[in-house]
C-alpha cells in the first residue's frame, strides 16, 4: 500500500496548492521524504550495490524518473504562460513566468531552486531540488548500512533540536536540504531496523492499523495543531512521526491482500506526474470555469473539486502513454541490461 499512500499524500499537496488548506501540503511533502528515503535506500542495497557500476546505473534510473516529466510539465507551463500571458499565470501562482536570464533557464532546465528562487515554471520544483540532493548522497552510501545511517539519523534529529532551541523559522525546519535530511533519514532507518519494526508493529491489529493513523490520527492532530496555532511547530513534527509509523507498518509485508499489491503500483505511478502537473491543470480548469461565467480563483475549494478528478486523469495519460515506455527502460537499466 505504500504506492496508494504515495498517491494519497500528493493528493494533500494538491488540496493545499489550490485550496490553501493550511500547510496540509507541507505535512504532507515530510511523508514524501520518508518514502524516498526508505525507497532509494532499498534499491542500493538490493538491486544497484555500491559499485561504481551500480552507483551509475541508480543515478541514470533516477535521471530518467524525475528529468523527463518535470521537462514536459515545464513545457506545458511556457505554453499557459505563452497562451494567456505572464500576468495570467503569475496571478494563479507568482512564481509561474518565463526565465529572465541564462541562470534563470539553467535552474529550470536542471532543477535547482535551493532557495524557492524564481521563476519556477514548475512550482513544487523546489522539493525536487532536495529530492535529487539525498538521491545523490544515497547512492554514494549515505545510507550504506546501520551505522553509517544511524549516525546521519542522529546528525538529523541534533539539527531539528537546534533549530528548535534556537527559534529557527519555518523555513529552516522545512524547506532546506538540511531540514529534509530528519526524514530522508528516517526512511532509511525504516530500511535498515525493519525486522524490528515489523515485530513491533505486530502488535496492532493489522485491519485497524493505518486506517487509525491515515483517518483518525492523522486528522486529529491537523484539527488540534490548527486550533492551537502549531500546526509549524509540534503539529508538523507529530505529522512526522506519524507518518513514519503508518510507512513502517506498510513496508511490512502485511497487506490484507496479496492481489493489491499490482493495483497498489498502479495508483503509486500517479503520484509523480499528479505532483508535477497539478498547478497547470487547476489553472487551465478556473479558466474554463470562467468562460462559462462562473467566477472562480485558487484558494476556492470549488477548484480543488473540479479539479482533481482531471488531475487524475492527465495523470494517468501521462503514465500511459509517456510514463510506462521509460519505466521499461529504467527497468532494463535496473537489472544491467544494456
């Protein structure tokens, strides 16, 4: 169930983007990382190794997931912007306008926004930056084994609780590579302890598990954190920890039905192009709300609604029929076939 909860958790990243649901999306972006971690982790060690062959081959696997479709999704925005002017796109989202310079046109053909720097014409880019850091550091041996990542985990943590002592602001304890580093570890620690882990989470009911994470304490803590006013402080870090139970239960081999786990895979790969795409389909659904006369702007849920089920589909198009034709080459590449 771990490709559904992908999908769930870039489903939050649209309700925030387009609905302006609090930091649902930041919560959510945490969980994303935590994937990554545990993910990228268990590819090095079961199927790359640390050779320099095997490094190689996961760096051009990951070259060819992340680079193609944040091209086409950047595509698609220089058309918007080309189609209904700059002023348009920019007052969907600010950050959506043609680059102004040469470095402007590296960051967004490279992706590096360490910064948020503008124009992003992909907006969310700036997760990927950090996304392709760690990918970086993994596949060089970040997380190689227990000790080398138990370390790295407990540099992670030491830095969070820094932050904390010293007031740090909410962009020191999201948006930054180092603040990312707590989750990205996390996953890795998932990898690494998941004997034990699964052990522990034996103990729970395996029907009721992740629906009381995912429905009851998920929820729960986004209301209270809300109502309190740390929903960027003890909410966000309680999000995270909840976020690492309900992936450490999911990761431990007990889904309820064995059959799921292909459909599960299937719901997975929409995650990604769901993320890249989904400021240009909800701008291109206000515009087609507005020429039927309706009035309609991003932060409406109205938007979220109608847009979602589109998101969706340009999702599963793109899987279809750009997605799928690369993963048979990342898979080749994956087994070292040339």
């Amino acid at each position: 169930m771990l490709g559904a909860y992908r999908t769930l958790l870039a489903l939050l990243v649209v309700t925030q983007h387009l609905a302006g649901a609090h930091v649902l999306g930041a919560y959510a972006v945490f969980g994303f990382y935590c994937i990554s971690g545990y993910l990228m982790t268990t590819v090095m060690s079961q199927s790359y190794g640390y050779s320099v062959k095997g490094v190689g081959r996961y760096l051009l696997n990951r070259f060819l997931r992340i680079y193609p479709l944040y091209w086409l999704s950047a595509f698609v925005s220089i058309i918007l912007i080309l189609t209904f002017s700059a002023s348009a796109t920019r007052a969907f989202h600010p950050d959506i306008y043609l680059p102004q310079d040469t470095l402007d046109t590296l960051r967004n053909t490279f992706i590096f926004f360490p910064q948020l720097e503008s124009p992003r014409l992909t907006p969310p880019a700036w997760a990927l930056t950090v996304e392709l850091f760690f990918y970086l550091l993994i596949g060089v041996g970040l997380s190689r084994n227990k000790a080398i990542t138990a370390t790295w985990f407990v540099s992670s943590v030491a830095y969070h609780l820094f932050a904390a002592i010293n007031s740090y602001g909410w962009d020191e304890i999201y948006f930054t590579v180092w603040a990312a580093s707590l989750p990205f570890s996390t996953g890795a620690m998932i990898y690494h302890f998941r004997d034990f882990l699964v052990r522990a989470v034996a103990i729970f009911p395996k029907a009721l598990y992740v629906p009381i994470l995912l429905f009851i304490a998920l929820p729960t803590n986004w209301w209270f954190a809300s109502l309190g006013g740390y929903v960027r402080d003890i909410g966000f870090y309680i999000n995270y920890l909840i976020c690492a139970l309900t992936i450490s239960y999911l990761v431990s081999g007990s889904l309820p039905i064995a059959w799921f786990k292909h459909i599960d895979k299937k719901i997975g790969d929409l995650s990604y192009p769901i993320y890249l795409f989904h400021y240009q389909i909800g701008f291109l659904a206000m515009n087609g709300i507005a020429y039927l006369g309706f009035t309609i702007s991003r932060g409406d849920v109205t938007l979220v609604l109608v847009s979602i089920p589109l998101i969706i589909f340009v999702a599963w198009l793109v899987v279809r029929w750009i997605e799928q034709p690369i993963m048979r080459v990342r898979e080749r590449i994956k087994k070292g076939e040339s």
